[in-house]
C-alpha cells in the first residue's frame, strides 16, 4: 500500500480521538436501496419521485449515468425527480459505468424498456473481482441474446416484440445485485418469473416494494423465493427510501468503541437483527426506545467474539470492517470470517499501524485486543474500511489523519458533520496546508 507524498493536496480527515460522544444522529436513507432505485425508474416512461435520498458521490455518479441515457433528473432537497419518458440510449458510458458498480445494474430496466442494453464490465474493485455471470446468465434464461465484447456486454431481445420472457431461474449464489438486475427485467417481461436463492436484504424488498408502487406484480421478496408477474407498462411514483442500515450500523459501533451513549433514528430495528446480536456479544445494550429509535448504551468492558459474514439475515459483510476496529479494542481474542468477498481486509495493515494485533490468513482475520490504539496517519482503502478508520480514530490516543476520502464520499452522508454534532474532535483538512477544506462532492443538478 503506498502513502501519498507530503505534496499531495486531496483533503484529509483529523481526528482527535479520545473523547467521548452524547446526543441523536439523524440517519440518511439508504445508499444501496437509493442507487438501485435510480436505476428502476428506467422501467418507468412516467414522472418518478425517489425521497429520503442520501447525499453521496455515489449517487451523483448513478444520475451522470442516466444523464447520459438521455434521463432527466434534478435534486431538490433530498428528493431525486427523475423523468425517463425520452431514454434514448442503450449505451452506458465505461468512465462512469467503471467507477461505480452498482451502475451496472441498469443492464435490467434499460433491456426491458428498449430491447437493447449496452453496458461495459464494471471491472474489479477494491474488495474482489466481482463478476457479473449471475445477472448475465438469468438474462438469457429470460430470453435475451448476450455477447460480451471489448469489455462490454452487449444484451438484446430479438424477435419483433423486443419483450422478455418469465423464466424459472436459480441463483448459484443468492447475489444482491443480480436479484435486483433479474427483477426489474422481469417486472415488464411476458409471463411469470421465479428467482430461487434470491438475496434477502431489505434494500431488495425497497426495490420490489418501489416496483410495486409503480404497479409491478411481485411476491416473496424478503424470502429466498421471489415470483415476479409480468405487466407491460409502469406508472409514477412517489417513494422514501428506507434508512441506512450500514449507518446505523457504524453509530452503533461509534457508540461502543468510545463507550458513549448514542440515540439513532429513523431505524427499522428488524434489519440489524446480526448487528444487535454482536454488540450485545461484545457487551453492548442496545434498546429500541420506540419502533423506529434505537440507542446503544455501552458496558463497561468490552469482550471479544467472532463473526462470519453472511447474506442476509446473517451478518453483513458492509460491517466487517467497522467491527474489526471495534473487536482490536476488546479483551480475549476473536475470529473474522469474511465469506462474501475475497479481498476485503485492506483496512487490517492500517489498524495494526494505530497498534492493533491483528493477523490474517486467507479469509479470517484473528484480532487480539490492546488496551488502546493510538493516532497514526492511514489510508483507507475501501468505503467501509474508510469508516473503520473513522472509528478507530475516534477511540485512539492522539491524532489519526485519514487519507483516501473518495472512498468514505462515496457512501456516508456527511459523516464528520454527524459526529462533530455528537462532540467529535473531526475536521476535514487540505492534505498538506492543515488548513479547513470545503467538501469536493460531485453536485447533482437542483431545480
Ligand atoms: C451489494 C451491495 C454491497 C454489499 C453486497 C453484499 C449495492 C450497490 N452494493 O453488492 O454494498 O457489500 O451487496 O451484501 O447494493 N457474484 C458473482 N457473480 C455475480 C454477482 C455476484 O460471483 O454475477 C459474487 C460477488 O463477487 C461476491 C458475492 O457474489 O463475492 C456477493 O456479491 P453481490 O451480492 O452481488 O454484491 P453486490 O450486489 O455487488
């Protein structure tokens, strides 16, 4: 891993860590249901409202790309108005498409509404190669002829009424991505689709409940068996993305590792059944004060535990990092098990540079808890592990400089702003001046 140079300017986080937190985090919406959402409102030749969308890179980066299909779409406060009535192009642009993955699940809505998608390979990323062969595979099955290539697939119906068809088909690996591909594809095909070993995780059931509200025909999502009817059109909508379970996630665990008490809201406590279960393992109260507030009310001594990262409802691989940073900082030993990606500890070398004692071979990761961490400067390699540094930071002795913010952009709503109004020492600095630096977002246009 390379540090960057004195010279580099890219703006940096400060944190001074060994305070303590108190207050209410308001939590954004969803960034993985908001992204999928965006690219549902393909499916749709009416007026689409999508509310409670968070403020990221990452969705700026999804309204270039249906910018780029000929979509409008403007912001206004936290709402996305987005009008596909005039998609015209069936070709998603590789600069974009290769740096975000999740754009790539266009391939769907687009080939269902034109009869022809083309859409280049995402690419590897930071955390694995993730390959694509489960949404290709499940659109031939549905009837559609698929080429790949000079790094691009090329999807298209043939036959004269360009319309997909209903198939039965069985996910090798129940992948978020390619359920959300296969249903939106099927929510407009002819006839009846059945996708056995389908993912569960909420944002899922967001885009078939946002499928529904446009008027799709769909059952058992949140199940392992999702049956989707065919419609030929869908009409506007009006839909609130559901909370960030990831945030929460990370304030439950800001929450521990500094031993503060923190109120969370809005929540829906049923999707972070695993992420409970762990912290009251570690030694954590967590109580859900009214349906949708949760507060974390930390124990005296944290313990160590292990955990295996799973599909939904087990635990999220999105919070294995934040976990790690809090598991260097418990007593006794834990094991991590990372099962969903292959190359997901970029965030270890770095802990163990704030003194944490972590080993790994393969996909585990053993962590023997320190007493303390202490303030070093980092780099984050991912977006979660980004967070996991925030968080390490904030426990540490002295001061912690994180380097590689595009990454933390990319999925937290404004993340130091939230902590600095729980008592955080956190600022954003230019990489060598020291001085306060303004945020770099990519800016979506607002009406
Ligand atoms: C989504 C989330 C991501 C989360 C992940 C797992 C979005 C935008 N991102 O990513 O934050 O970490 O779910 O919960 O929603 N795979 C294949 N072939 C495929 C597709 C996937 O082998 O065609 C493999 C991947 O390489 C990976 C595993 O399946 O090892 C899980 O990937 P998947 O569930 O598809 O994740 P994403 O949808 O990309």
């Amino acid at each position: 891993m390379t540090h960057s140079s004195p010279e580099d300017r890219s703006p940096v986080l400060e944190i001074i860590g060994g305070h303590r937190l108190s207050g209410e985090v308001r939590i954004s919406g969803a960034k993985n249901s908001a992204l999928v959402l965006m690219a549902g409102s393909l499916l749709c030749s009416q007026d689409c409202r999508i509310r409670n969308v968070p403020s990221l890179a990452d969705v700026a980066r999804m309204g270039e790309v249906l910018s780029a299909l000929g979509v409008k779409i403007t912001r206004k406060d936290d709402a996305l108005e987005i009008d596909a009535r005039h998609l015209s192009q069936s070709k998603a642009p590789y600069e974009l498409v290769s740096q975000l993955r999740a754009s790539f699940f266009i391939i769907g809505p687009l080939l269902a509404r034109l009869g022809i998608a083309r859409i280049p390979l995402p690419g590897g990323c930071a955390i694995g190669a993730r390959p694509v062969d489960l949404h290709v595979r499940g659109l031939q099955a549905m009837g559609a002829d698929v080429q790949i290539e000079h790094g691009t697939v090329h999807a298209c119906i043939p036959g004269v009424n360009r319309r997909l068809k209903g198939a039965r088909i069985y996910l090798d690996y129940p992948s978020v991505g390619a359920t959300e591909t296969l249903m939106m594809a099927a929510t407009l095909a002819d006839g009846e689709t059945i996708l056995e070993n389908a993912a569960q995780e909420p944002e899922v059931v967001d885009l078939a409940n946002f499928c529904r509200a446009m008027g799709a025909r769909i059952r058992g999502a949140g199940t392992n068996t999702i049956v989707i009817s065919g419609v030929p059109s869908l009409h506007s909508v009006d839909y609130a993305v559901i909370p960030d379970r990831v945030e929460v996630g990370t304030f439950l665990v800001a929450g521990a590792i500094t031993q503060s008490e923190l109120s969370l809201a809005p929540v829906v406590p049923d999707h972070l059944t695993a992420v409970i279960a762990k912290l009251r393992a570690i030694g954590s109260e967590v109580v859900q004060e009214t349906p949708s507030r949760l507060r974390i009310v930390p124990g005296t001594s944290r313990l160590g535990t292990d955990i295996e990262t799973l599909p939904y409802p087990g635990f999220p691989t999105d919070m294995q990092a934040q976990f790690m940073a809090l598991l260097t900082l418990s007593e006794g030993d834990s094991i991590i098990t990372e099962t969903v990606f292959e190359n997901r500890m970029g965030h270890v070398a770095e802990l163990n540079r704030m003194g944490a004692d972590i080993r790994t071979k393969g996909n585990h990761a053993v962590i023997r808890g320190v007493p303390f961490l202490t303030g070093a400067p980092v780099v984050a390699t991912d977006l979660r592990a980004s967070a996991a540094l925030v968080l390490a930071g904030l426990a540490a002795r002295g001061t912690t400089i994180i380097q590689g913010l595009h990454h933390l952009d990319r999925g937290y709503d404004d993340l130091e702003g939230k902590l600095k109004l729980l008592g955080a020492q956190i600022r954003r600095v230019k990489g060598d001046t020291g001085a306060e630096s303004v945020s770099s977002l990519p800016v979506m246009p607002r009406s």
